[in-house]
C-alpha cells in the first residue's frame, strides 16, 4: 500500500472511532438554563451553617384593649361627623411614628374580637367588634400575646372568634387557644432570614380575682399559664423555651403577672424570669400591673417585668399614665440592645386613651422612675443609663 494512503486510512480509522465513542457515551439530560441557575454556595457558607442575615428590630408594648371606653370613645367621634385616619387609628396615632423601621411590632391584646359569646362572671368584661382589628393592622402591629386574663371574657366562642379574626387580619398570635396544648403553641415569624418564636403565659399568684375557667385546660379554651401555681408555669416554660429552640433563633416569652398597682415584681416572677433565661429565651417581657416595673438584665438576657398600658380603653382616666415603648435589636446570637421611649398613656379629657411621646424634662422623671424601680437588681438594664437613655422628639399631634 502507498505509504500516503497508509497514514490517511489510519487517520480516518481514528476519527470514526472517537465518533463511535461519544456517540454511546450518556447524555446530559441538563438543559442550557437548569446550568446556569444550578449556580455554587457562597463561599462565605459552610457546609450546614445558615446564611447570614442582619440584625432585626422588634417594638414592644404593654396593655391594649379596643373595647369598652375606646369604641365609646371613637364610636362618639364618629357620631359628631369626625372620620378619617385620625379616627379610624386614634388609639396609636401618636406612637405610630416610633415603629418607623421596626420588623416586628408585638403588644398584649387584653380584650377578645367578638360579637357573640356568653360574658363569663367575673369584674369586668372586655370586649371589641371584629372590624376593630384594623385598628392594630393600620398600627403596624404584627403580633400579640393573648395570655391575659380579659381574653376569655366572652368564653370559648370569644377565643374562637379572635383567632379567626386575627388570622384573617395577618397579625400572629399566642397564648391562647382551644386547648392548653394550643394555648402553649408558639408563634414562629421569620424577618430577614431570623425565626422568632413567641410564648405566652397568665400567672397571678395566688391571690386574684379571676375564675378558673380563663385557663385552658387539655379539653377546653382558654390562656396558657396557671390560675395559682406558680412552679406548673416553670415547667411550662422550661419545657416550650427548649421545644421552641428547636424550631427557631430567637424565643421571647410574653408574661402576664404580678398584681395591678403594684410596684414591683413578685418572687414568682423573677423566678419566672430567670427560669426562662436558663432555658434559651432571648428576652423577657411582661404585663398586667398598669404600671411601670423595673428592667434587668440576666446574662445578656433583658427582662421587662411590666411595660404599663400602651392603648387601655377599660380606664377612662387612670392615675397612674407613665408608660413605655421598647425598641429592641437582635441578631443570631441574642440580644443587642434597646432605646427605651417614655410615654404618658392619654390627655384626658379632650384625647383619652391615646398614649404620645414625652420628650424633655417629662420623658427623664419616666426614665428616672426606672431606674429607681430597678435599682435593687443585681444589673440593671444598662440602657437605662443616663447617658443612653436618650427619647426621641415628639411627633407633631396629627390634626392639632
């Protein structure tokens, strides 16, 4: 054979080889648009850590109760041919400009939405129409604590009722349901790559006036919590802290506890308190008293053993009107920090039940008040510190 056609037939030997060779070899089945979005991990995350998220900021305030005196009072408004957003949001109009940047908003909502039920006996009966949640959605409230002792008022189908109404609305909830296992369920909201879980408990001591029924039980409605034992509420607490641990970053117990008018926590409470720091909570609120108590710190952990009223429609006119919003941040890791914003809870008679910033002279008696409430703790909350504890300016009075 000539040399020349010896090298081209090996040649043409070779090519339809590799032909045959990825002719039979698999095939992808990617398509051009599945590689490009199948894009690798930031290098900045390993391997089952999560990704990393900004710290975020949560609101929180004391009482809240749309019925009673408040649909009186914006019910009579109405009456008279006022209407508008100053009517429809009277309650939070003035403090509504302090949850300017915050992820999360969180109050103690101390009364049921509904228009049925049957008032169970006891003081006082607390009630609002369902349409009044959107008081709270125009707020910017994103969650409440219904483990207090006004929710209940209407019984069962009030419950019922509240839930429906409050999940209708968005706003998440806890510290309530049809049963205990319900009422001891957290509310878990997730901002910026966090999960935030939320628990809610009733315990007043021994002393009180409610009736039992307020407390759920394992077959019937009502608010988690205790009506006298103090040491079943640790074992709730410690138990639902950890569960909820395990299904989010941050867990912040909401307590309703304590005495009305009084001016400090009990025993029971600090021990509470302390009960849910060692289990993992990240914070500590509280309510119930009316009043302002004094704020600590546990670790890194704050405690605001009671936040006072915020928007309370069951007193017209209450002595004692010194209240406060907390605005705290958080990251993965815990707590960071918090400004702390006094309050006076209404300007009776001529704007009841419609709390505003204090600023100058009246915001520090607020302040100092704190300080002295809190003064026998073992750490007081630093940002009560004179040179932190700086309130924000008034917001002009909408409609002045």
């Amino acid at each position: 054979m000539n040399p020349a056609r010896r090298n081209d037939f090996w040649s043409f030997a070779l090519v339809c080889t590799l032909g045959l060779a990825l002719a039979c070899a698999p095939r992808s089945t990617l398509r051009p648009d599945e590689v490009e979005t199948r894009a690798a991990p930031p290098l900045t995350v390993a391997p089952g850590e999560s990704p990393p998220s900004r710290p975020i900021t949560l609101v929180a305030g004391g009482d809240v109760t749309l019925g009673f005196h408040y649909e009186e009072w914006v019910d009579g408004l109405r009456a008279k041919g006022q209407s508008g957003p100053a009517v429809d949001g009277w309650g939070f109009w003035e403090v509504k400009p302090l949850f300017a940047g915050a992820d999360l908003v969180l109050i103690n909502l101390e009364c049921p939405f509904t228009s049925g039920g049957a008032p169970i006996p006891k003081n006082f009966n607390f009630r609002a129409r369902p349409s009044t949640v959107q008081v709270l959605v125009g707020a910017g409230v994103h969650v409440v604590s219904l483990a207090n002792n006004h929710l209940m008022d209407y019984g069962p189908d009030g419950v019922a009722d509240t839930v429906a109404t409050l999940d209708a609305a968005g706003i998440a909830h806890f510290g309530a349901g049809r049963t205990l296992a319900e009422a001891r369920r957290p509310a878990i909201v997730e901002i910026a790559g966090l999960k935030v879980a939320f628990l809610g408990y009733l315990i007043l001591g021994e002393k009180h006036p409610e009736p039992a029924v307020v407390w759920a039980t394992e077959t019937t409605a009502g608010v988690a919590g205790h009506p006298s034992d103090w040491t079943v509420v640790e074992r709730m607490v410690r138990e639902d802290v950890a569960a909820a641990k395990a299904k989010a970053d941050l867990v912040i117990p909401f307590f309703h506890w304590g005495r009305e008018g009084s001016k400090g926590p009990d025993a029971y409470q600090i021990a509470l308190a302390k009960a849910a720091v060692e289990s993992g909570a990240a914070a500590v609120l509280g309510s119930h008293p009316h009043v302002l108590h004094g704020m600590e710190r546990i670790g890194r952990v704050p405690v605001f053993y009671s936040l006072g009223n915020l928007v309370f429609g069951g007193n017209w006119n209450p002595r004692d009107k010194d209240s406060v919003l907390v605005k705290a941040r958080f990251d993965r890791s815990g707590y960071l920090g918090a400004e702390l914003f006094p309050l006076r809870t209404d300007r009776f008679p001529d704007r009841p039940i419609q709390p505003y910033p204090l600023t100058g002279a009246d915001a520090q008696a607020v302040l100092q008040r704190l300080r002295s409430a809190s003064a026998s703790f073992a750490t007081p909350l630093p940002e009560l510190a004179p040179s932190t504890a700086t309130p924000v300016a008034t917001p002009a009075v909408p409609g002045s």
